[in-house]
C-alpha cells in the first residue's frame, strides 16, 4: 500500500477529564482543529506524548473515529503496538475500522531478552500481513525501554509492501543517516527529534513526527516548506528558534511539559493518567520561558 509521508505530523496529546479521569473527546478535537490551522501533514495518535501504552484499546478505537471527522484529508495515523502480536493486530484492525490511514507500531518490550531480530522480524512481518492500512514502524525513545530496531533490519523489513516508513526518536543522525540508507526508496524515514529536524531533511528524511508541533505547528511545518523550496536559511532560522523549545519541554519535561505548555497557550492539555503526574511546580516558569524564548503565546494558534 502506498501513502506520503512527506511533511510534519502533530502527536497529539491525550486530554482526560479531571473528575471521571476518561478521555475527553470534546477536547482533543478542538486541539486537533487547532493545530490543523497550520500546513501540518496530519496527526498521530496514541504515541508516547499521547500516553498510548495508557490508553484502553476500546478508547483508542473511539478517539481515532472522533479524531478522523476533523481531519478532513489528512493523514490519521495510530499508535497500535503492544506486547503480543495478537494484541497489536487487533488494535490496528480496530483503528483502521474507524478511519486510521496507518499506524505506528513500536516493538514489544517486556521480554527484551528475547526479543532478537529474528522474533522481531518475525513480528512486524505478522503486523504487515494482518493490518489492512500501511505500517509504519517505530523506534521507541531511547528513555523508554524497548529493543532497539537495527538499520539491517528495518531495511530487511523495508521490502514488504505494507511496511512505509519508520520513525526514529533517537535524535541521533548517525543512527537517522543509516537507516535512510539501509530503507532506501522502498520506505520513508521520519525524525522523531524536533533538534534534529533540518539536518534529517538533509540526509534524506521524509519529515517528522515531533512533540514540539503541538506548540510550534507553523513553524515546524514551515521548515519543511522551506527545504523543499530550497530557502535553507529560513528553514535553518526555524530550526534554531525551535530546538531550545523542544530540548527544554518536550525532551526533559517529556508529557508533563508538553500538557503544561498547551494550557498556557490556550489550548487543552488536562491532567495527566495514573501513575503519571503533572509537572512540577518547580518547572512551570521554566516551561513559560522556553515558550517566551520562541516567541509563542495564546494568539500564536489562534
């Protein structure tokens, strides 16, 4: 199955009521409509800035059915992996039902020790074969445990058909440059670091899937624009007004942060779900100042 991946994808964050603690529905579609204000190439749900490994499947498959009737033709992709393959079919059938155009699936984690390459492979091939829309796969942010999906790999699993593309959260280029040249034509690289975003357009990503799109969404879709249309210094100009705000939110206050960040700029960020907790006090006015740095307030989403 084919699907362009070209562009910046928003990874929502999942707003949840303060007093029955479900997701609230009402609330991520009006961010959804917000930051669909910007030239963004759509959304992704139940990633790890949207607390997916959180997420019942039966709330997922609901959201993804809310979600899709704001995006309008952009892409809706989905968070589906989980600790079985059996498990992560079901939920990626269950989303494609409601309107997921793809979904990202990290791999399972909990048995680490024998997870090789070859279980993994073995794995994900499952997933492709199953999933009636296109997978992408998902190198899990080196905080986070997960096994690590080799470059060999990913471009042994790059040949199947349903297998599009892959996201890195490594922020790393040297590990972003050899999977873009172990996938070649045959599957679309997306940086999951919003410090790294114009360098891995240079080596050859597709774009990114980028926390920091849900403060900054014009400005992180805009260096895409800019590269392809080959202003390099705007495009670079962006990059540096961006990196300080994702290295101090998204990267050290992780979702804590992100949520916090949104309130402040009028959009609905909420608590967080247990045993997650909310940003420290401590770390609000540092959170208020990255955002001043960048020259973002309420009206900038407006």
């Amino acid at each position: 199955m084919e699907i362009d991946l070209h562009g910046v994808f928003a990874p929502a964050t999942t707003p949840f009521d303060p007093v029955t603690g479900e997701p609230d529905l009402v609330s991520l579609r009006a961010n959804v409509r917000a930051w669909m204000e910007s030239p963004l190439a759509g959304v992704v749900l139940f990633g790890s800035t949207g607390e997916g490994p959180l997420l019942d499947e039966d709330e997922r498959a609901r959201l993804t059915a809310g979600v899709r009737g704001v995006l309008g033709g952009r892409l809706l992709l989905a968070g589906t992996g989980a600790e079985s393959t059996r498990a992560t079919l079901r939920m990626t059938r269950a989303v494609a039902a409601e309107g997921a155009d793809a979904v990202l699936v990290q791999p399972p984690g909990y048995y680490m020790p024998m997870l090789t390459p070859e279980a993994l492979r073995d794995h994900y091939l499952a997933v492709a074969e199953g999933s009636p829309v296109p997978v992408i796969l998902y190198q899990v942010p080196p905080r986070f445990s997960g096994p690590e999906l080799p470059a060999g790999l990913v471009g042994e699993l790059a040949k199947h058909p349903n297998i599009v593309g892959i996201k890195d959260s490594h922020g790393d280029l040297r590990t972003l440059g050899a999977l873009v040249e172990a996938c070649g034509r045959r599957c679309q690289v997306l940086a999951g670091s919003g410090a790294i975003l114009y360098a891995a357009l240079e080596m050859g990503a597709v774009g990114g899937i980028l926390g920091v799109s849900l403060l900054a969404p014009a400005e992180c879709a805009e260096i895409v624009t800019a590269f392809r249309e080959g202003r390099l210094g705007d495009a670079g100009r962006l990059q540096e007004r961006i990196t300080p705000l994702h290295r101090s939110v998204v990267a050290e206050l992780s979702v804590p942060g992100v949520k916090a960040a949104l309130e402040m700029l009028g959009l609905r960020g909420g608590p967080l779900r247990a045993p997650l907790k909310p940003l420290r006090a401590k770390d609000v006015e540092r959170v208020r100042d990255a955002l001043r740095a960048a020259g973002l307030t309420a009206a900038a989403l407006a």
